[in-house]
C-alpha cells in the first residue's frame, strides 16, 4: 500500500507542474457533465472518433491530436521520442469538462500539445487499470492529493515524471497556468531528458513498491479486529444524520460501512446495547439518506453524494454502481428493523434503474449526468412558482408544505443565484405536515403520492441531463445481486426478471472466447477485463441463483470463477491481480483490497470463495480464501477502515455460514412459504440452495443437497452452520425459530 517515505523527491525543475486541482476538481467521483456541441462540420476530428467511451467521443473534435491508449500511440512516442501526455477522466466529471473546454478545444495550447507531447485521452471507467497504476503515482507526487481530470506526463516508457488534477489555462488559483507547464514540461524534456527519465525510474520503482500488498506473516485477521473497526466506524458516524462526513462538508452513502455494522450487529445481539447503537445509527443514515436531497424525490434513485453533511445538496450525478450498493443497503436495513421506509426506497431505486438505465436489450447504462442545458441539477430542482403552477394552489402548496419549498428557496444554483431554487427534500414527517395542513395523514399521503406523478410528467418535459450509455461488465454485476435480492425480499418477481436479463446479456455480448469483455456499446466491446468484471459478475449470479434456483446461473458462477483462478490468482503470495496474466505489460501490476467508490475486486471474489466453498464442498476454494485473507491481512490491520466489503467477506469466513437446502418443488405453495420465510429474515452470511425431488436434473451436485429427503412427502428445510444440522423442518413457523438460533 501506500507508504509515504517511499515517494522520491522531485526534480526541482518539475515543482510546478506537480500541482492538484481546485477544490472543485473532481475527487471521490465528483461529477457532472457538458454536452459535446457537435456541427454540422467540425473543424477538428482526431482519432478519438472511433472511440467506443462516449468520454472520448466528447473529445473527438479537440484540435488536440488525441490518441487513445494502445500500441499505435505508445509506438508513436517512442520513435518519436517524445513524452507523453496522458489525461484521464470520465463523462460524467465536471472539471474534465472544465479543463477541456478551456484548454483542450484551445487552438494555442492545443498546438503547443502537439508540439511536445503524444496526446492520450484514457476512460477511467474503461480503462481501470491504467486510472489506478497513475492515480497513485499523482498521490504519490502531490502530497497525498488526487483526483480527476488527472493529467500525467509520462516518458516514452510509460514512467511517471509530473502529474496533477485541473489545471487553468492561465496562472490562477495560485498555481501555474496549463500553457505554462506544458511549455516548462516541453523545455525540460528537451534540456534535461536524462534527469528526467532517472527521476521517473525513482517514481515507478517506488510506485510498484505501493502497488501491492506486503504479505506480513505476524498479522492475522480475528472477529475482534473486526469489531474493533466497526466501532471506529460508529465513533466516525454523524449522531445527527447519519453518515461520514469527509472534511466535515461532503458526505457519501456509506453502504460498505453500514453493511459491516449490521453484520457487526448481528453477531453480537445477544449484547444489546452494542446491537442497538450499531442498528440505530444505521436506520438514522438511511432514514436522513431517503428524506435527503441526495435522494431524488420525484424520480427515485440515489444521487452520488451530498455537498453538506445534511444530505440536502448533492452532485446530481447517478452511477450505476451506487443504484447497486445503496439499493442493496436499504433491503438489509428493512430485512433488520423491518422499517418500511427502506422497502419503499429499495422499490423506487430498482424502478428507477429498469425505467431510465436499462437498454433495449437488457443491459444496464453507466450513468445520468448532472447537467442539463449547461446547468447543473436543472433537471431537478423547482421554484414554488413552477409547482403551484403544475398543481394548482391548494395542492401545490401541501406538497411544498411537505418537501420544503419556498419562494426564497431552499438553495442557491451557482449559476442563477438570483433566482431561487429548491431542492426537494423532506424534513417533517407526514402526521405532523398533515396537522399544519389540517388534513388526515392517510389523506394527504394520497395526494402527495397524485402530486408527485403530476410533476414526473412535467420533469420529463425538460431537457434531461445526459446518458453515459455504455454498458460496463462490473457495474452490471452489482446491480444484479442486488435486483435478484430485492425482487426475493419485496416480493418483486419483475426484478428478478430484470437481473436476469442483464445477465443474459451480459453472458450473450460480452462473454467472448471464453473471457469476459469489460464494456459494451453500440455493438463494439472493449475486451480487456478486469478482476472487478468477473468478481462483481459471479457475485451476482450467486445472488440470481439464489432468488431463481436455476442451476445455469451457478454453473456459469463456477466457470467464471475457474477463468479468475487460471488467469488472476497470485498462486506465490495469495490473492488476486486487479489485471489478467496475459493482459498488455504496464509499469506495475496490481494486488488491492481496498474499498472505494465500489468494492475492490478481491473483497468480492473472497465472498464468492467463500460462498462457492461451501455450495460446491470444495476445499480447495476454502483454502484460497484463507490464502487471500493472509495475502491482505497486514495492510487490513493497519487501515481496517479502508476494507469495510473485504472485512464482511472475512465476516463470513471466521463466524461460519448458515447453509439452508430447501427441498420441494419450488412451483408448491408450501415450497415458496419455506423459502419466503428465509429470504424475510437477515442473515448475512447465508448459503441457500434447492433441490426438486420432482427434477432431480435441475440440481447441482452440492453436500448440501446429498441425503436430504423430503420428509413425510412434504417441502422440507434443512439448516446448518459448517455442516452442523439441526432437525429438518417442515412449516415456516418451526424455519422461522430455527434461524432465529443462528
């Protein structure tokens, strides 16, 4: 990991360019968006135009000569023997914008680009590795500052010598201008090359040391340690709404985080007052979360995060990956405390994502911008005059009563601060808004829920913020554990249909030769994948066989986990590359198991081991889990709170699954009950598998299933912990006591 007396010290010549962005640049996933202004004739197209990332495409018509990475443009800087520029970002990244407009569509600069440099545009979302290797470089070289857009300048060998986020295209902000650095970077280049190219082998040689996890043979992970880190995690918690809050200003739902403590929970409910701070600070989080302008009131669906620590103000954004976690969240909150509020946003965040990111053929879009005609959040705010206007007085001014507009507003947009805005967002509940307005609770919930579909029918009139409509393998994956979950939960069988169309798409168009291709769009794929695209897909064909029990889900779970183990696994020191062993050669190789904005892809393969050990009774897959615990275990030890997903994966490995085989025909009525009563219950480290005495086909060969009749012809339950049964049971009541126990 990331040890700061490894950083080299930097060439002096170079300080300047080595500068992190403004605070607006985009750190954390910070993001928004700019529609390309495309004409009729452009004057500039490069070679970006034959991009599949519609990031790239944004920039197909810079005068900038962009090149995408790959070998024509890493040849292009070597026989030319000039450094290259590199510049990452993604669509939906307000100060990628930003930069891009000021300097990159530029004539001057972009000249002065080409003069010194070979110009590459990277996708993040694309390319995760080539983000993660020169995002740490960038850290490294900026005192611990990262962020995007991410500008790095790499020798012709591809090592790192300056990197920094923004840069204006003139000195301001107190940092130099981006004409300026390209002109020092040029000239340096030219007068100093062999200084240069000493300092980046400086760099890469330390970055590689940071790249990868040091097995430490002392440390171990206990269930201890891990509760130690939930409770720094409940000291961290707002005691006022809920969440993290980053710097004390920005908040992110912390679905990683609150998972671990209900886990945390749960084991030790027999302690009660441990069990009721974690449990409480988890429903306040999710209760502030759901009533929050970070949640979109109208729509449905999260936003990325929150500007303040009140969930009032967010970044309007909406990735793909946190309609994933936050939904997945809001059902194991309702599965604990049964609150009715989580149900109804774990709804409202699938509708959302079936209505608005799902394709025509079934896979999931990447992401709705922020923007809209230039503004960011204008698809989504109102002033009262608007609502009043689409409902009529009386109408209007309860639904204002209930989600806080006023004539002043409630928020300032940037961009019209004259102009009063609000946000919708909730801030008394229903009985208490229904006595100002002397109306019945049941009342004015009818008329609000009439209101709310009059103004999602006037929202869709505007312009909405623009489509990211790529169709990444990873992020696909998230969404449909979660879907298959929720439609089980909820009792939503469309969503189990939803997850399994994105599955079969994804099985269909982006499973090619026996490997997995990263990202799909308009019919072209990008064929690098990476260990989250396969991790994050097993993940969720084990939650579709669990909620389907059909046996191809598990099958294809199996397979794609053999192609992870003969292509990713670090059979020396354990645990899992984020590249294949047959990937293109970069300047490191990477092994994380730290969680950020999604799981990292050892966390949730360590889960699926987990789980595929205990399905299959295969002891080799055990034994690579507790490989790949001890592979991570010192740099967990040292910052256990930057691996909350990897922590509920060790969770499950040191307290022991729950394996429940139901067997009956899952069309019987009396079948379903046994299973309805399983899926309503939280047990976070459960393994569920069936078995048709009427089909014995549609089985998988499992322990759990082998000499497990049915009893006295009925559906038949049977549970154990580590293959420690209890008695077979045959009601959902006697189910119910036994999963209670454990």
């Amino acid at each position: 990991m990331m040890h700061r007396s490894a950083i080299p010290k930097l060439h002096v010549a170079l300080a300047l360019a080595l500068l992190s962005g403004p605070a607006g640049a985009c750190s954390g996933d910070e993001q928004d968006t700019h529609a390309v202004q495309a004409t009729s004739q452009p004057k500039h197209t490069n070679q970006l135009i034959n991009a599949t990332s519609p990031y790239l495409q944004q920039h197909a018509h810079n005068p900038v000569d962009w090149h995408e990475w790959g070998p024509i443009a890493l040849e292009k800087a070597r026989s030319e023997g000039k450094p290259i520029f590199l510049s990452i970002g993604y669509s939906a990244c307000h100060w990628c914008h930003v930069m891009a407009h000021e300097s990159f569509e530029n004539e001057e600069i972009a000249a002065l680009m080409n003069k010194y440099f070979v110009c590459i545009k990277v996708d993040r979302e694309e390319r995760p590795d080539i983000d993660e290797i020169y995002m740490r470089a960038t850290v490294m070289m900026n005192g611990g500052q990262g962020g995007w857009p991410m500008s790095v300048w790499l020798t012709p060998e591809l090592q790192p010598f300056a990197a920094g986020t923004y840069f204006p295209p003139t000195a301001r902000f107190g940092r130099p201008g981006f004409t300026e650095v390209c002109e020092q970077l040029g000239q340096a280049w030219k007068n100093q090359r062999q200084a240069i190219v000493a300092q980046a082998g400086r760099i890469t040689t330390a970055l590689n040391q940071n790249l990868i996890a040091t097995v430490d043979p002392n440390a171990s992970l206990t269930l201890q340690i891990i509760d130690q880190a939930v409770k720094q995690l409940a000291q961290a918690f707002d005691l006022n709404y809920g969440g993290i809050s980053g710097g004390g200003t920005n908040k992110f739902p912390p679905s990683m985080a609150m998972d671990l403590m209900l886990r945390s929970a749960h084991r030790n409910r027999k302690v009660e007052a441990i069990e009721q701070r974690l449990v409480g600070l988890v429903n306040l989080t999710l209760e502030k979360m759901a009533h929050g302008g970070v949640y979109d009131q109208l729509g449905g669906g999260i936003h990325r995060y929150s500007t303040d620590i009140q969930w009032h103000v967010p970044h309007f954004e909406k990735m793909l990956y946190d309609q994933a976690l936050v939904s997945d969240i809001y059902l194991d909150g309702y599965l604990y405390t049964h609150n009715e509020l989580h149900a109804r946003i774990a709804r409202e965040i699938f509708d959302y994502v079936i209505d608005d990111l799902q394709s025509p053929e079934g896979g999931l879009y990447s992401t709705r911008d922020a923007d809209s005609e230039g503004e960011e959040g204008k698809y989504y705010v109102w002033t009262k005059k608007e609502i009043i206007d689409a409902l009529g007085d009386e109408e209007g001014e309860l639904f204002c009563s209930y989600y806080d507009v006023s004539s002043t507003g409630n928020w300032r947009d940037p961009h019209n601060p004259d102009e009063p805005k609000n946000i919708l967002r909730v801030l008394r509940d229903v009985d208490i808004v229904a006595k100002l307005n002397k109306v019945e609770p049941a009342d004015l919930r009818k008329r609000l829920a009439a209101a709310s579909v009059k103004l999602r029918l006037q929202r869709v009139k505007r312009i909405p913020p623009g489509l990211d409509d790529k169709i990444l393998c990873a992020w696909n994956g998230l969404m449909i554990g979660s879907l298959a979950r929720g439609g089980r939960v909820l009792k939503e069988p469309r969503y189990v249909h939803a997850a399994a169309r994105v599955a079969s798409f994804l099985l269909d168009k982006q499973y090619v030769n026996g490997r997995l291709h990263r990202s799909y769009r308009d019919g072209k794929t990008l064929e690098t994948a990476f260990l989250n695209d396969y991790a994050f897909l097993i993940d969720g064909l084990l939650d579709l066989y669990e909620a389907t029990f059909e046996k191809r889900w598990l099958e294809q779970a199996v397979e794609l986990n053999q192609i992870v183990t003969r292509h990713f696994w670090d059979e020396q020191a354990g645990g899992y590359f984020f590249t294949a062993d047959d990937h293109e050669k970069l300047i490191a190789r990477t092994k994380e198991a730290r969680d950020g904005a999604i799981p990292s892809g050892n966390s949730v393969q360590l889960m699926n081991l987990n789980r595929l050990a205990v399905m299959l009774g295969d002891t080799k897959l055990r034994d690579m889990a507790q490989k790949t615990i001890d592979a991570f275990a010192g740099d967990v030890v040292r910052s256990p709170g930057a691996s909350e997903r990897l922590l509920g994966a060790v969770e499950f490995a040191l307290a022991g699954s729950i394996e429940i085989a139901i067997v009956g025909d899952p069309e019987d009525a009396a079948t379903q009950a046994l299973l309805e009563r399983v899926y309503s219950t939280y047990l976070p480290n459960r393994v569920l598998m069936l078995h048709n005495p009427k089909r014995p086909s549609d089985s998988i060969q499992s322990p759990l299933l082998e000499n497990r009749p049915a009893v006295d012809g009925k559906p038949t339950a049977y549970v154990c912990r580590d293959y420690l049964c209890k008695l077979p049971v045959t009601t959902p009541e006697d189910l119910g006591k036994q999963l209670k126990e454990w």
